[in-house]
C-alpha cells in the first residue's frame, strides 16, 4: 500500500513506446523551484499551454521543447501543485525528461498513486466539510 509522502512523484501517462507525443506528469508540494530548475521559467501561469524548453540539470542542454500546463493545488486532479508535459514521443526523451526530475529529487510514482493521492485529498475535503 502507499505511504502518505510529501515527495515529488513523477510518470510516464502514456504508454511506452515510440509515438506521436508522449504525455509525464509530476505532482508534489510546491513545485515551483523544480518548475524553474527544469524549463528557467520563473512561473507558468495556471491553466494554460505554454511551450517550454526542457533543460537537463547537470548539462544545462536543452533535452526538447514541450507543451506543459501548471495546475496550481488544490486545483489539480491530486490536490497537490501538478504539471503535465507533452513532449516529442521518441522513448529516448521521455527516459531523459523522467531521468531529470529524478535528479532534482523527485521519484518515479508506483502504480495508481497519482489516484490515491486524488483521493485522500477528496477524502479530507469531504471530512472537513462534515466538522
């Protein structure tokens, strides 16, 4: 079963394999720094597409050029600050992208815990309005 963490999960939403584009998605508390660490973009605005460049953090090489949209906790399918990048589907890049947020701490998500984390959130909202 899953731990409650406060870490930065990251995965793979589609599957693998070569493709047209590939879909990662991370969630975790405040990611803000990882954000800038990732695309040197200060902050992406809530809700909307934005083409960004990937860079890899020990090259500072830019790994591709994808779309990413930023939702802002509790806003998001986990409650957390969550970010979805849609990047070219080569499994090459994709393996790079994963490999990046890694580094910067984040770690791969086991199965069904972007769910789980959904809902315990939902679980805690339907709590709290119950007081």
């Amino acid at each position: 079963m899953f731990a409650i963490k406060q870490d930065i999960i990251i995965a793979q939403a589609t599957p693998e394999g070569r493709s047209a584009l590939t879909l990662i998605r991370v969630s975790g508390q405040n990611l803000t720094d990882l954000i800038f660490n990732i695309t040197k973009r200060k902050k992406l605005t809530p809700r909307y597409s934005t083409l960004v460049d990937i860079y890899c953090p020990r090259t500072n090489q830019i790994l591709d050029s994808c779309i990413a949209v930023f939702f802002k906790g509790p806003h998001s399918f986990t409650g957390e600050d969550m970010l979805e990048i849609s990047c070219h589907g080569s499994p090459a890049i994709a393996r790079k992208i994963l490999q990046s947020f890694i580094h910067l701490n984040a770690r791969l998500a086991k199965k069904g815990e972007f769910s789980f984390r959904s809902f315990i959130f939902n679980l805690s909202i339907s709590l709290l309005k119950k007081l």
